[in-house]
C-alpha cells in the first residue's frame, strides 16, 4: 500500500518543470498538494477513475496501460522528472488507462481543486504547464493520426490481398496450361503435315488463325453457349472429328462457328481435317492464354500503381497541383474487395475537366479512407449503394460521398465531428477519424460538411480550385 511522506523541498528540486520557481511557491505547492510512495508493481490509477490531480515523477516511473477487457496494453511511461495526469485548462475528465508503478515509486501530486489557486500564486508555473499539455494534446494528434492510417491501411490489406491473390492465381493456371499446349503443338503440326494438306489450304489455315486471334466474341449466357457448344460438337462429328467437344471450347472462345469453318475444310482432305482443327484450337488456344496472362499482370500493375497512389511513395510530403478524382479512384480500387464482399453499387459521377487543387495526396487519400469506410459499415447488407461524385463550385472542388444507410439520428450528427466520438463498438472506433478528416480539410483550407436523413446520408468536401 501508499504511504504518504513528509513534504520536503528538495523532492521537487528533481522535477524540470519546478526548477528556477521562487521558494515560496516551492513552499505553497508542498503544502497544497503530497509526497506518496508507492510499491513496485502497485495499481495508481484505475482506469474510469476521475481525471483529478497533477502528477510528477520524483522517483521510480508511471507505466500507462490501455485496458480492454483482459488485456492490459503498454501505452506510454512517464519516467522521472517529468509531469503527467491533468494540467491547468485541460478538459480531460476521467483517465482511460490503467497507471502501475514501476518500480519504487515517489508521485507528487496536486489535486485539480488547487489549480485556481496555483493561477495565484504563480502565473509561471501555470504557464509552462500549459506548454506541456500543448506538446502532449500535439503528440497525442500526430500519434492518432499515424494509428488511424495504420488502422485503415489495416483493413485494406486484407481486401488487397484478394485483389493480388485473383489476378496472380490466373496467371499460374495460364501459365501450366500454355505449357501443356506449347508442349503438344510439335505432335499437333506433325499429325497435320502427314495428313499431307495442300499448300492452298495451309495459307487459308493460317488466315484464319491470323483473323480469329484478333476476334472477340459477344458474351453469351450459360444456356445459350452450351447449345452453341453441342450445336458444333455435331457437326465437328460430322467431318470427321472423333473428339469434337474437345475442340469446341477452344473454337468458340475465338469466335470460330460451322459457318466460319465450312470453307476451310472444303479445302482439306477427309484426313487433314481433324489434325488442321486440332492444330487450330490449341494454337488460338496458346494466344488466348498468353492475352490471359499480359491482362492479369496488368491487373497487379494497377492495383500496385492504386497503392502507390493511395500512400504517396513516391513524392515528396509537399503539396502539388492534384486531380482529387485520381486518389478517390486508387482508394476506391483499393476498396473494391469489400464493395464486391457487400455487392455494393458503386456509382462515380465525375465532371469532365474538374480543375486541380494545391494538396498532399497522401493526407487527402486519408480522408477519402475514412470517408468511404464510414459509408461501407452504414451500408446496408443488401441493395447498399455508393455514389461518389466530384463537381466544380464557386472556386471549389466539391467532393460528395453518399450512402443509402439507415442515416445518422440529428443527436449524433452534432457531435460527428468531435475528438473520440463513436457510436461504434469498443474496440472499432477511435472516434478520431472524421475530427482528422475535418483537420485536414481545414488545413487545405477547405472544410467537410455532413447531411443525412433515412436512407440518405452525404459527406461533402469542398476544396478550393489552384489559383
């Protein structure tokens, strides 16, 4: 247990914050406030307790944990010499952590009731404190808005990682059956030339190969490409084609029907027919598997193109000339796996030749995250819809994010925009998200706005237009 000690001048000599104030405060802040000692290991602050004292480290150390549920999480250390709890003009009313000392502990403490009196007795000392809280309330905004980007990027991983594993998983089944056909195409052109095809045919074999690796075929549904798949199975039958429906899959992917191939085997013997489709389906067959592959590599290059865009690797921190739609797009292209996990309607309505505004991309990217985030939980499991839109007015570029949500109740639309405000469960929410997207609104002298009624929820961003 605490015990409390005798008031010694010379245990606040140990404090920076106190050096160099006259001795009569020195005297007034013994008298006004305590000496406690505490164990190795003993709890000194419980978290929900009232925010209710000044504390300095005049031995030992104050180790800070964030509590949640069972687990207790290191947060921060106030180590000696240094001041902690609450100070002068701070509006922080219950501690949030739990406060453990570390080691053999010495506090001193001034209780929160004192604080008027100590304005009296030394307008100095009131003073550095303030310093203090400012530099704190500053770390502890740049630390927010480092977790809350890592949080978001948090949950975009694993929606990227879907978006990477699709595109590289297509490209190693391309790539085994490209390999199977290129290996089979010697014994398919050698089965051909012994059938011995006339030259003629061979040119009008390989114009139609030439022609049908360009074509693209209209999509068709399940039902009607399986009739179309039995109807040439028939007729490959019927020229003499023993495995016909082998065939066809590669045939009508390149668009080739009956009435494309009825000319080219006119010009080929009963035995070259078989062996000439055979060496056509499997050559258009390698080319299709070959524009598989470049289409799925260029799919990673945009997703990775979309995340250098979305964290700013590659340009420096400044602010440039910018198209807000190219980093709502790398956001929401980032987002697109958990539009498709939600089967979003994802609608974006831009205006052509939108002006360019003066901003860091990397801090607008993270408004564009917690933006869309927030209009994803409020989404609907079913018939969610999404519109973005971007428009020109009155010398700002208006950015719009709106969802078909439940809405926001008027009670809690007053207070969306206030620091750790959540109406999301413990452990989801920080409450820090949106106060950091109106901060950097604010800060490219802009602002956010919200409205929102059932069904019906928008979040405006008006930036102003590059001079």
């Amino acid at each position: 247990m605490s015990q409390l000690l005798p008031p010694e001048a010379a245990a606040l000599s140990g404090i920076p914050t106190f050096q160099g104030l006259p001795p009569a405060v020195l005297d007034w802040l013994l008298q006004a406030g305590e000496l406690r000692q505490y164990a190795p290991g003993e709890v000194i602050v419980e978290p929900g307790s009232p925010a209710d004292r000044l504390v300095a480290i005049v031995a030992g150390a104050l180790q800070f944990y964030a509590v949640t549920n069972t687990q207790a999480s290191p947060v921060f250390r106030v180590e000696p010499g240094q001041v902690g709890g609450v100070l002068p003009y701070s509006r922080l009313q219950t501690f949030k952590g739990q406060g453990i000392a570390v080691g053999d502990t010495i506090l001193y403490t001034l209780p929160r009731s004192e604080f008027s009196a100590l304005e009296h007795h030394s307008p100095a000392l009131v003073q550095r404190l303030v310093g203090i809280m400012n530099d704190r309330a500053r770390d502890e905004v740049r630390a927010q808005e480092r977790d809350d980007k890592l949080r978001a990027l948090g949950k975009l991983s694993a929606g990227l990682s879907h978006e990477l594993n699709n595109p590289a998983a297509a490209i190693g089944r391309a790539a085994d059956a490209l390999n199977k056909h290129l290996c089979n195409s010697p014994m398919l052109l050698k089965n051909l030339m012994l059938a011995g095809p006339p030259t003629t045919a061979m040119v009008a074999l390989k114009a139609l190969a030439s022609e049908s690796s360009e074509r693209q075929p209209p999509a068709l549904s399940a039902l009607d490409r399986a009739d179309q798949e039995d109807e040439l199975a028939d007729w490959l039958e019927t020229q003499g084609v023993p495995d016909g429906y082998a065939l066809t899959d590669g045939l009508l992917a390149a668009g080739l029907t009956a009435a494309q191939l009825t000319p080219l085997l006119a010009q080929l013997p009963e035995a070259a027919r078989a062996p000439a489709l055979a060496w056509l389906e499997a050559h258009l067959t390698a080319l299709r598997l070959t524009r598989d592959i470049r289409e799925a590599s260029q799919r990673i290059s945009t997703l990775v193109s979309d995340v250098k865009t979305y964290s700013h690797m590659d340009r420096a921190g400044g602010r440039e000339p910018l198209a807000v739609t190219d980093g709502l797009d790398s956001t929401l292209n980032i987002f697109a796996h958990a539009l498709r996990d939600k089967n979003v309607r994802l609608t974006r309505d831009y205006v052509p030749g939108l002006p360019l505004v003066m901003g860091q991309a990397g801090s607008l990217n993270q408004v564009w995250t917690n933006l869309i985030d927030n209009a994803l939980d409020a989404l609907p499991a079913k018939g969610g819809e999404l519109l973005v839109r971007a428009t020109a007015q009155n010398g700002f570029v208006r950015i719009d994010i709106q969802d078909n949500g439940a809405g926001i109740t008027p009670e809690v639309l007053a207070h969306m925009f206030e620091p750790f405000y959540t109406t999301k469960p413990p452990g989801e929410g920080s409450g820090q998200g949106l106060d950091i997207a109106r901060r950097i609104v604010q800060e490219h002298g802009g602002r956010l706005e919200a409205a929102s009624q059932p069904g019906k929820t928008e979040f405006s961003v008006w930036l102003p237009v590059k001079m």
